[in-house]
C-alpha cells in the first residue's frame, strides 16, 4: 500500500508558492499596463499614467523579491522582458499618441512607433549579454547601459502628467510631446551609463537625511502627485552626468589594477554595463 501511494505523492509535488509570487508580480505589472492602454481608449488619461506607474511599482518588486526568496530563472527574466516591452514601451507611446499626437498625423504615428522599437532594441541588448561567454565585473551591476524601460516610461509621460497639474495645452502640444519622446527613446538604447540602485548603499551618517530627503519626496507627491512625479524624472536626469563620470571612475581603476597585475581588462568594461532594468 505504502509503495503504491508514494509515486502518487510525488505526482502531487510542484512548484514552490514563494517560486510563483515573483511570475505573478511581473504578470500583475503587465496587467496594470494593458488597463492603461484600455483607460486611454476610453479618454481617461489621468488613469492611464496612473495604471503605468501602478505597472512600474510592480516592475521593481518582481526582481527584488525573486532575488530575495533565491527564486531566480531563465522563464521570469524573458517573462519580465515582455512585460517591461509592453508596459513601458507600447503602452506609453499609446498613450501619448491618443493625447496628443494623433494631432500630428503620420509624423507624429513615426515617432509613436520609433519609442517601442528603442524598447525592444534595449531589452533585446540586455537578453543577449545574459548568454555572453565573458561575463562583466562585478562592480557594474550598480549601472543601467542607458535609461532603463521603468523610468524612460516615466521620462516620456513627463509632458502629460505637467498638463494635468497646470491645466495648460502647452506640454500636450504634439512638438513638445515628439521632441520629449525621441531624446528619450535616444538615452534608451544609449551607451550612457545610469546608476542601479539596486546595490546602492547609503553610508550610516546619510542614512537620516536619505530618510528625510525620501520623506519630502513622499510628501510632494502625495500633495501635487504629477508635480512630484514630474520633479522624480527631473532629478533622474540630473544624476545622468554623475553616473557617468562615477562609471568612467570605476572602469579606469579596474584598468590600472588589471594593468599592474599584468592581465588584460575584459571587452565588458569598455562595451558598457550590463544591468537589467
């Protein structure tokens, strides 16, 4: 009796609910993106942005939480990568091109279609670095190679969400909206290196300030939520240069320790930084 049950139990074995909680995170990012492009069809572009930053919320859990419960696989990094093509490159473009550039006809349909192709192109860039023989240090899992998906997402919609506060037409205008999608969909797929603060530490005596600098943050968003997102973007922008002049710092040093230990820097320090958004 003992023996015939036990190849039943095995049958009844599966996966692991804390393997699943990750996968159904990315899928709920997904989800909130496809409502947004639904509120969007229906003129509701107030909730459509929010719908898309409710997706982004959900992309930074997703990793995280793999990570943390040791649930990391092949399947939940190419699923995260659909998600954020859809999420953060379709859906944005979408949603711009019903506010505000249909206005501009076929012109403004080229540059909806030029931003989830530096979507793809990006994360079809980082798909093809996972399988690479000559894996990068390190030290530059602490850098995005350009902007990553989540926070371009954010960067384009800066435009819309300035219009719901200030009630202007000006930020809707189809060359304003064009202009923003394009640089954006340029620092994409761009080489230039922008800090992960996945790995980021915050030394013990800024601890307290971090604490409070987040706590204002917190406060402006929930006070003015499109002013506050809108000054997020702007900050991000600004800490471009300081990403790059602190992964220049970094790769120079690898290369005068790999130079004084006699051994040749590795192609992946010069290619770029290899983090995933």
């Amino acid at each position: 009796m003992d023996s015939d049950l036990r190849p039943q139990r095995g049958r009844l074995r599966g996966f692991s609910i804390n393997r699943l909680i990750p996968n159904v995170l990315t899928l709920a990012s997904l989800c909130s993106g496809l409502t947004g492009v639904r509120f969007a069809l229906q003129g509701e572009m107030r909730l459509a942005v929010i719908a898309i930053i409710v997706a982004a919320i959900f992309d930074a859990l997703d990793g995280r939480v793999a990570r943390r419960l040791g649930v990391t696989s092949r399947f939940g990094a190419e699923l995260d990568s659909l998600s954020d093509f859809f999420c953060f490159g379709v859906a944005p473009a979408l949603v711009l091109y019903l506010a505000s550039l249909r206005d501009a006809g076929s012109l403004g349909w080229v540059v909806v279609l030029m931003f989830p192709i530096c979507s793809a192109l990006r994360l079809a860039r980082f798909n093809t670095a996972l399988v690479s023989d000559t894996p990068p240090p390190a030290w530059t899992g602490s850098f995005f190679t350009g902007v990553p998906a989540p926070a371009g997402a954010l960067l384009a919609l800066m435009p819309l969400m300035v219009s719901f506060e200030i009630e202007a037409a000006w930020p809707r205008h189809p060359l304003v909206v064009g202009i923003v999608l394009v640089v954006v969909g340029g620092l994409m797929v761009s080489r230039i290196p922008t800090f992960s603060f996945k790995k980021g530490r915050v030394p013990r005596h800024l601890a307290l300030p971090a604490l409070l600098g987040a706590a204002l943050v917190m406060t402006v968003i929930a006070s003015s939520p499109w002013i506050g997102f809108s000054l997020v973007g702007l900050g991000y922008v600004c800490l471009i240069p300081f990403s790059w002049n602190a992964y220049r710092r970094q790769a120079m040093q690898e290369r005068q320790a790999a130079e004084t230990a006699g051994v040749v820097p590795l192609r992946a320090v010069d290619s770029g930084p290899l983090a995933h958004d």
